[in-house]
C-alpha cells in the first residue's frame, strides 16, 4: 500500500505548506536564504553559511554507518571493515585480472570519500589520469574546458594537483546539484548534458531532475582510448540506442562492442581487449522499474525529508535506504518496516543467486578460452566460425553480468530487469561453453568434465598492497544451489 499524497511531484506541495505551518508543532523548515551564495561557488563551507543544517547534513556522508542492516552493501558501516568485491564475488578475480578493477574493487562507501578513496586505493585504479575524477570533483567540467587532454591525460595525482588547493579532495559538491536557488535541483556535467541531448531529453522536469541529479554519475561510461590504450577525451555515456526510460543492456552492448576506443583493457585469461561497465544505477532504474514508472525519483528513496535541528530538510546523509531504517519508504509506503525490509532481501538474494551461476559459467568459458589460445600457440587449428560465435556469446553474457553486479542494489532498484538480463547471461554463458567445448573435442582434447578455475591465483597477492582473498566477505548462493554445480576443487581458493 502506497500513501498516495506523497508521489509524484507532490514533494513540492508539501515543502511549501510546511514553509506555511511555521508555528504549529511539525517541525519547522529551515529559512531559506536564496541569494547569498554566487553561482561559480564551489566550495560547500561558503553554502553552509546560508544552509548550515544542509551542510551539516552532507557532512554526516564521512561518518560510518551502523553495521547488520544491510545484506549486500557494507561498504563502510561502523564495523570499519573495508568490503572487497573480489571476495565477495571470488570469480570477479578470475574476469577482471588484467587490469586496476582485478587487483581492488571495494564497496562503496558515502559521497565524502569520492576522492579520497582514489588515493587510497590501488593506483592502477587511476591510471586513466585526470579523466579519473568525472565523476568525483565537481571542477571537472572547468579543467576539461580549460585545459582538455592536458588535464585529462595527466597522471592522476597531477591532475589533482591542477585543482583548487584546499578543494582538491572534495567529492559531489552543493555546486554540481544545485542553481544558487538550491530550491532548484539542477545537474552540471557535460557528459550527462551530451547524453540527454542524444535521448532528446533537454528539458527535464522538476521531479527528473531529482533522479538525474544521480544520474550525473550513477551511470556507465566509457573512458575512450586511442591506439596505445590510452586516455583519448573525457567519459562518454553508450546510450547511441537508448530513448528515456529505455536505456537496454542490449543498447549499451551494441554501442560498446561498435566502437574500437570503448575497448579499455586487455582480459588476461582470454586475451580479449573489452569495454566495461559501472555502476549503471541510473540505466537499471529507469527501464520500467515499478517505481521509476510511478514516479518515484532516487531522492525520494535516498534523500527523504529528516528532522534536523527543529527543521525539516531533504536528507543530505546520502546512503544505502536500509542504514537509514527505511525512513524514506516509509513516507509513502503503509507497510511495516519489517515487511519492507524483507521485500529488499527477498529480490536481493534471489539475484545474488544468479549473478553466482552467470558468475562462475563466465569464468568457466573464460578458462574454457584460455585452453584453446594455449593449443592454437602450439599449432592446434579450430573452426573460426564455431570460435567467433563462442567469443561473441561470451562477450554478450560477460557484460550482462557486469552490469548487473556492478549495479548497486543488487536488484531491488528493478528486480524483474535484472533477473531478465542474468537470466540471458546465463543463456550466452552457456551456449559459448558448449561451443567451447566442441572446439575442444574437435581438437582431439578433451575437456575435463569440470574446468578448474583457479581463483586463488587470481586473488591472492593483488598489487602494491599484495591484498588476498577474505574468505568471511564471501556471499554464498543464499539458496545452495551454486555448490551443487561447481566443486570446491574446481573452484581452486
Ligand atoms: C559527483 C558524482 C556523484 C553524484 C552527483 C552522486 N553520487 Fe552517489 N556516489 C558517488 C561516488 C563516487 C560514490 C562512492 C564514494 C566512495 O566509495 O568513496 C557514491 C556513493 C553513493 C552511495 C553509497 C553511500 C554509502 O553510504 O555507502 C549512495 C547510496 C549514493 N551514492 C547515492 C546517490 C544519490 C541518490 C545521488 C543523487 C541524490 C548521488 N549519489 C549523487 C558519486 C556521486
Ligand atoms: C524505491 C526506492 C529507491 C529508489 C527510487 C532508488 N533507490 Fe537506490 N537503493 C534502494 C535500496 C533499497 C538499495 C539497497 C541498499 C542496500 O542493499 O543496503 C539501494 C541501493 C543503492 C546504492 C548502493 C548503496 C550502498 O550502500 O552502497 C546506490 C549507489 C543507489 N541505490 C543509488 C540510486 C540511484 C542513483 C537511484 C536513481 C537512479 C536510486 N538509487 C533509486 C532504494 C532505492
Ligand atoms: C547529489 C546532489 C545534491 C548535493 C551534492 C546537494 N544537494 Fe541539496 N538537494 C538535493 C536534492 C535532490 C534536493 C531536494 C530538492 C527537491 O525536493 O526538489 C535538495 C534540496 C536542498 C535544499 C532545499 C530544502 C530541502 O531540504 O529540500 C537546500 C537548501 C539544499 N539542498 C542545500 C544544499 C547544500 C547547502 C548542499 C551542499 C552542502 C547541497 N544541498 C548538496 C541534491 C543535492
Ligand atoms: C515516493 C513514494 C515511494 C517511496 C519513497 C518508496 N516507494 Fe515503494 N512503491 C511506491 C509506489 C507508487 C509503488 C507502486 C505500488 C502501487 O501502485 O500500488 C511502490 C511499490 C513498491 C513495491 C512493490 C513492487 C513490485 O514490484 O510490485 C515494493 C516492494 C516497494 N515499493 C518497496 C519500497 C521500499 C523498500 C522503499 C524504500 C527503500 C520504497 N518502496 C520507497 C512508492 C514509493
């Protein structure tokens, strides 16, 4: 059941008779000064003289939130674990060696950190250079105006280096999601304004724009290469096909697979140069999500109104809807937040599930590949045909798993969507081993009755810091079926 006053645009209504209720015992809204912060003000201290409760409200991004209320998304809770998505999902280690996403990958964690995890993580992770920070200073689009290739070729910490001092590791910024007005939500980026222009969506509405303030960079992109694999412009969003509310995987594949500069790094097992995906929350969501089509923006699920200081304010505190105790959904929804909670992890252990068996059969035709390049070194001949079909299917399933896995609310933000697209994973992943394996016969070899993978090769002794596979981050099949199809032994942690 859904309180039906509070969806749609309705938000708006609501903000304005609480500014009217100032006196009754509702909590008061904080009093909106709306010309004391110029429109090139980047810094969010100068903001929070006329926002303070605001201000203080994204400050609260730094700090860890509480530990066990989420399943899937620990990023940084109070147990100040760092969760690493290579031990959690081990097959990851085995598709993504080969370049900085295979050595570490953690779990996100709140919007403060942006810029200061890419100096903690792993420096391969930021070997793009400048274009590195798109998503993560709001003074991308300046350096990219001012200086181009320059700054987005430039080794990452040079690049930052080309910053504002004293604003060098600021992360999304009142800047990048608000007009001077911040009654007005807004979106700054070019490559999302590029984006939208290609879809015809020039002029979004006041509700969009709570979803495409997101959207900025909860989205996939692709960092384009020149022939030397290095960084050739600023990020590009693969939505060549793709209209509004109707951003397909099988559009974002065709875009990525058309075009030789999406190719961004070499798989080792295979070989194979490839594209990637991110954290394409915004594509998920969008494509016919219950909520997306009942109009329901993330703001409402990640930004609800809170309490702060007698006022009432948009929640700058932006984080996973579980941490924060389902106060967003229970602004709509009747339901208990037991019921609620349940919902989540009912749609999330059902695609954790999945994204294991697309998982693991990926990383079989990956190995599966690697067997017959060793053979083909060593003189052995096999039918292109049957081969390129098997390279094409693996292709197709391998980005549909990424795209899910990479997605971060392990389905709930669309869970028949995501189910659809595993499922074809599956499919691809399956079809390419069997025609893996008939190439194989063909050769007179004789594949094993299981592949072995190998994974602890793959994910023990990762870069500069030598990481190793943490066995308790490990999410297992929630319902035992993955064990059933693939052996310990196999497996090889
Ligand atoms: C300027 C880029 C940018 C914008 C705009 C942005 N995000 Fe993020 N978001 C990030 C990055 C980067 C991270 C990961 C930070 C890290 O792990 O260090 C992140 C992390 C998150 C997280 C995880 C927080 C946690 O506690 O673990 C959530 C939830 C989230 N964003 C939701 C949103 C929502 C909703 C919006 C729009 C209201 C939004 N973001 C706008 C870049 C952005
Ligand atoms: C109907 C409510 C709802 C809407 C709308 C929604 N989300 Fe979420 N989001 C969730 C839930 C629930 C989770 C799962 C959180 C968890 O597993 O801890 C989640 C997870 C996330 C995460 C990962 C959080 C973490 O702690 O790492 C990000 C990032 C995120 N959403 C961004 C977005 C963006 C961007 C949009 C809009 C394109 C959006 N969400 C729309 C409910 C929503
Ligand atoms: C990731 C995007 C994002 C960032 C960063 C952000 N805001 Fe907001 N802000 C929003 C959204 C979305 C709303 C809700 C507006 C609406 O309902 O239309 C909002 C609302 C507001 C409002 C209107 C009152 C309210 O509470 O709804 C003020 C004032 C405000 N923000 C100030 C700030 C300040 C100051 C900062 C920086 C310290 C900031 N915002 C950073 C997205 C953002
Ligand atoms: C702005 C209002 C709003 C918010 C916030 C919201 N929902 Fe919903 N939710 C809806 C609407 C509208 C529907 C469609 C149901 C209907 O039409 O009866 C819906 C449907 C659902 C459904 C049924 C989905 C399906 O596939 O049939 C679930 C489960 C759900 N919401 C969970 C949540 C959770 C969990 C949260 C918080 C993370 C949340 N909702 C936040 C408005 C909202």
């Amino acid at each position: 059941m859904v309180r039906k006053t509070v969806i749609h645009s309705t938000r708006l209504m609501i903000l304005l008779m609480v500014l009217f209720l100032v006196g009754c015992d509702s909590p008061k809204p904080e009093a909106f000064l709306t010309s004391q912060v110029s429109p090139d003000e980047y810094d969010p201290k100068e903001w929070g003289k006329a926002y303070p409760l605001h201000y203080e409200s994204w400050l609260k991004t730094k700090e860890a939130k509480p530990a066990g209320k989420s399943r899937y998304k620990k990023g940084w809770d109070d147990d100040k674990v760092v969760y690493d998505k290579l031990s959690e999902f081990p097959f990851l280690g085995l598709l993504y060696q080969g370049w900085g996403f295979g050595i570490e990958y953690n779990e996100p964690r709140g919007h403060y950190y942006a810029v200061t995890d890419q100096f903690e993580i792993d420096p391969s992770r930021v070997s793009s250079g400048g274009v590195c920070l798109a998503c993560k200073t709001p003074f991308h689009r300046k350096m990219t105006e001012t200086h181009g290739l320059d700054y987005l070729k430039k080794p990452y910490l040079e690049a930052v280096g080309m910053l504002p001092e004293g604003l060098q590791d600021l992360g999304p910024a009142c800047y990048d999601c608000h007009l001077p007005d911040p009654m007005t939500v807004t979106t700054k980026k070019a490559h999302l304004e590029t984006a939208l222009a290609m879809i015809n969506k020039t002029e979004p509405s006041r509700q969009e724009l709570r979803t495409l303030a997101c959207a900025q960079c909860h989205v996939t992109y692709s960092v384009p290469r020149d022939e030397n694999m290095k960084t050739a412009g600023d990020v590009v969003l693969p939505w060549k096909n793709a209209t509004w509310g109707d951003i397909s995987i099988e559009g974002i594949i065709a875009d990525l697979l058309s075009d030789p500069s999406r190719l961004e790094w070499t798989q080792k097992a295979t070989g194979f140069k490839m594209p990637f995906i991110r954290h394409p929350e915004f594509e998920v969501f969008s494509r016919g999500s219950v909520h997306f089509n009942a109009g329901v923006a993330c703001a409402d699920c990640h930004m609800p109104f809170t309490r702060s200081g007698g006022y009432k304010i948009s929640d700058h505190n932006v984080t996973s809807p579980l941490k924060a105790d389902l106060r967003a959904c229970l602004q709509c929804h009747t339901q208990s937040k037991e019921w609620l909670t349940e919902r989540i992890f009912h749609t999330q252990d059902r695609t954790a599930s999945l994204v294991l068996r697309a998982g693991y059969n990926t990383a079989t035709c990956a190995r599966l590949f690697q067997t017959i390049h060793t053979a083909q070194e060593e003189g052995t001949t096999v039918d292109s045909a049957i081969y390129n079909q098997a390279k094409d299917f693996y292709m197709q399933a391998f980005l549909r798993l990424v795209f899910v896995n990479a997605e971060n609310s392990t389905g709930f933000h669309n869970p028949a969507e995501a189910g659809r697209i595993l499922g074809d994973a599956i499919a691809f992943s399956g079809k390419s081993e069997a025609l893996l394996r008939q190439l194989l016969a063909g050769a007179g070899m004789n594949p094993q009755m299981e592949v072995e993978l190998d994974l602890g090769k793959t994910l023990n002794n990762r870069g500069q810091a030598g990481l190793n596979f943490r066995p308790e981050q490990e999410f297992k099949d929630p319902f035992g079926v993955q064990e059933k199809l693939l052996s310990e032994k196999a497996r090889g942690l």
